[in-house]
C-alpha cells in the first residue's frame, strides 16, 4: 500500500533521569505537576488523564486506598485525590504497598492543562530545562486526534520556540491512555484489535495533516505514546505489534513513539477490615483497578514481553519505540528490573501517591531511608516552592 505521504520527523525524547511520576491524581493540579517538575530527579512529568470536555468526578464514586498484601485488607477509608498517605517506611506498615482505585479521569479540562503549562512557560519557570511534560489524554479516536492537533500547535506556537532558545524551555509529549479500567460500558481500547487501529490511525493523520499545513517551516512533531492495561496472554501482545506494524506499513512510519506499560489491573476488589468493599465505585462493588506491590510481576512481564516483541520487529520505526515501564516500582531494585527487561524510564504511581517526592529521592539513591517528609536536601523546600510559583498560574 502506498504511504500518504512523506514520514513524520520527531526527535526522539529524552527523559533524563529516567525516573517520571505516572499519570496519577497527584498530578492534577499545576501544584501537583510543580512539585513533580522541580525534583532533580525526574526526567519528565506526567499529568492526570484529561479530556476535551473533562470528567463528572463524583468523590462517592471515585476513590482510592492502599492495602496491604500480607493481610489482604485495607486499613484506610477510602481517600481523595488530595491525600498523599504519610507511609512511615517503604513497607507502609499496616497501610500497605498495593493500591486499588476506581477513579475516571482529571475533572479539570485538557484545555486547562495546557494554559497551565503554557503559564509555566511564560513565567519562565521551565527556563534551564528540557523536561518534557507528558500530557494524558483519552476520549474517542478524534478528540484524541484533536488533542494531538493542538499539542502540536502549543509546540510550535511562537512562544515555545522561544522559551527553547535558552537551552530549557517547553517540550510536550501525548500518552493517549487506552487502558482505564474503571469506566463502565467502555472496556479499555487497547484490548480491542479494531479500537487500536482506529486510535493509532487517528493519530497519525493528525500528525500528518499537521506535517502538511506546516511544511515550510521548521517545526517540531509529537512524540506520542499509548498506555496499554496489563495484558495477560500472548495474542493481546500480538495484537498491539500487528496495530504498530500495520500502522507503519500504512504512513511509512509508525505514529507511535513510545508505550507506557502498564496501567492498573482491572476487576480488582479489596475490602476492610469489617469484610465491607474498602471504596465505592461507578457499580456499586467497590471493583477497580489494582497497582502497586500487588501489580509488579505483571507490569514486569509485560515491559520485558513488549520488549521483545518491538525488537524483533521487521519495522525500523516499530524497533524504535521506547518503554515506559510502570508497576510496583517502589525503590532502587525495582526501578533495576524494569531497566534490566527493557524500560528506557520508569514511573510509579502508587509509591508516589504513599510518600511524596520522598519517593523520587528514595528511588534514585538521595535518600537511603523513605517514609514520612524524608527528602533529600536538594529538595527541602519543594513543596512549598511548588505552592509559590503554582499560586500565579
Ligand atoms: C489512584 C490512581 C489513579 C490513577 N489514575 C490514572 C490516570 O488517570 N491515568 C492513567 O493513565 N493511569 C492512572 N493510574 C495508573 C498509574 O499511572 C500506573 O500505571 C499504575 O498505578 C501502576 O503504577 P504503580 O504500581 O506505581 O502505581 C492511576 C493509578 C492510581 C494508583
């Protein structure tokens, strides 16, 4: 078949350090993102998972809490996106290193994230460093295309190319989150053939049309990347390659530039100590998706299955694409794993969620002890930095 026309040309990101938050509650305010942004030690920052026309959050509804394997139980009530648990250790203690959430997407509008970090820009806050934002995103196959559309437009927009000049600057990404357990009547896209097909091609005529109505100038393109749910046998592997390689078969490039694996498992349920579901949920069951400690072995597979897979493909542009890895990752060994099976950076959730920025700290050797306000010294004052400079925006 012949290619519509000329490939896409995108410099492949960099996230150094390779360490990231991933996309979490705990990124949905420009505090939050702030916070993430100002540690040394991440790489990038992913934003909570928006939408065109944002999310009826229902705090009765939309929940998480942490548990603890050993006993199975929750020993928390159900929490808001506000709360940042202050686990005393690693091990959380009677709190636990799993998670389970039935939370929909950011209640705040993907318009609203990008005049928040547009603000960012402007104020020169993102001056001296190349830290890419990750912007999550989900919706139907054309108002993902759209979100593409305008993050290509907010790249190249006059004042992003300046604020690059110095060195520093704003860089976006897309994670387009295809993997959302909690959403009833909609099962995840990427476990869906068709559905893949449809989004990976939304996204490359967006670029492409792009590519079109700009190509006289000197522009930047779009990394972007899907977030795939934990797969559990082969021929959901298969069918994520085959949507990839027929994808570039088809523009002559692959419009995907990086997988973020894994999102939460769905199907999830944990209860309190009194035998009652730990969180209410969109069903009533108290079912949602499950991280943390409890999610490891999977996301590990799976990053070292995907791994494999793009390797071995025929496509140069399919071999290309880098791993996210995400799941369980709660300190230096785990971050290992998942380098040592293929992830070019990783992100955690759950850990983040537990303990703070401690956790970046923790995870890239700062600190050798975590747990409540332990930062390293660079990043003593973060949070209230964060306050600050999110206060104008
Ligand atoms: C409370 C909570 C909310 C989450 N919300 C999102 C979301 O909005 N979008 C998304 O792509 N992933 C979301 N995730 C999934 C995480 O980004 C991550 O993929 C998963 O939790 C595994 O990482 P972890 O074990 O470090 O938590 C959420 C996870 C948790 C714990």
């Amino acid at each position: 078949m012949s290619s519509p026309t000329a490939p896409l040309d995108v410099t492949p990101f960099k996230i150094s350090p390779p360490l990231l938050n991933s996309s979490c509650p705990w990124a949905t305010t420009p505090q939050h993102l702030l916070r993430a942004y100002l540690s040394p030690h991440t790489g990038a920052v992913t934003t909570r998972t928006s939408l065109l026309k944002g999310f009826d959050q229902d705090l009765e509804i939309h929940q998480h809490t942490f548990f603890s394997s050993q006993s199975g139980h929750s020993a928390l009530k159900a929490l808001s996106p506000e709360t940042v648990v202050s686990a005393k250790d690693l091990e959380g203690g009677e709190i636990g290193t799993s998670s389970l959430n039935t939370y929909g997407y950011s209640p705040i509008v993907f318009s609203e994230y990008l005049r928040y970090l547009r603000g960012m820009r402007d104020a020169g806050y993102l001056n001296g460093n190349l830290k890419p934002f990750i912007v999550s995103v989900t919706g139907s196959p054309e108002e993902v295309a759209e979100c593409c559309t305008r993050l290509l437009k907010f790249q190249n927009e006059q004042g992003s190319v300046e604020s690059r000049k110095g060195g520093g600057g704003l860089i976006v990404m897309m994670e387009i989150n295809l993997s959302c357990p909690n959403i009833p009547d909609k099962p995840p896209p990427a476990y869906d053939a068709t559905s893949l097909v449809e989004y990976i091609s939304a996204v490359a005529k967006a670029q492409l049309s792009f590519a079109q109505i700009s190509s006289n100038q000197e522009r930047m393109g779009l990394n972007v990347g899907i977030k795939t749910p934990p797969y559990t046998y082969s021929a959901q592997f298969k069918v994520l390659l085959s949507a990839l390689e027929s994808s570039a078969e088809l523009y002559g490039t692959c419009p995907i530039h990086f997988i973020t694996a894994t999102n939460t498992l769905g199907s999830c349920l944990v209860m309190d100590v009194s035998g009652e579901p730990a969180l209410g949920s969109a069903n009533g069951m108290g079912i949602g998706g499950m991280a943390g400690d409890g999610l490891h072995a999977i996301s590990l597979g799976n990053v070292k299955t995907i791994w494999t897979l793009l390797d071995g493909s025929e496509k140069n542009s399919v071999r290309n694409i880098k791993i996210i890895g995400v799941g369980g990752v709660k300190g230096k060994d785990g971050f290992g794993r998942m380098r040592s099976v293929g992830a070019d950076a990783v992100a955690v959730a759950t850990v983040y969620g537990r303990i703070g920025v401690g956790a970046f700290c923790y995870i890239s050797g700062a600190v050798v002890v975590v747990g409540e306000g332990m930062v390293c010294k660079e990043c003593e004052n973060l949070e209230f930095r964060a306050k600050n400079l999110a206060y104008s925006l």
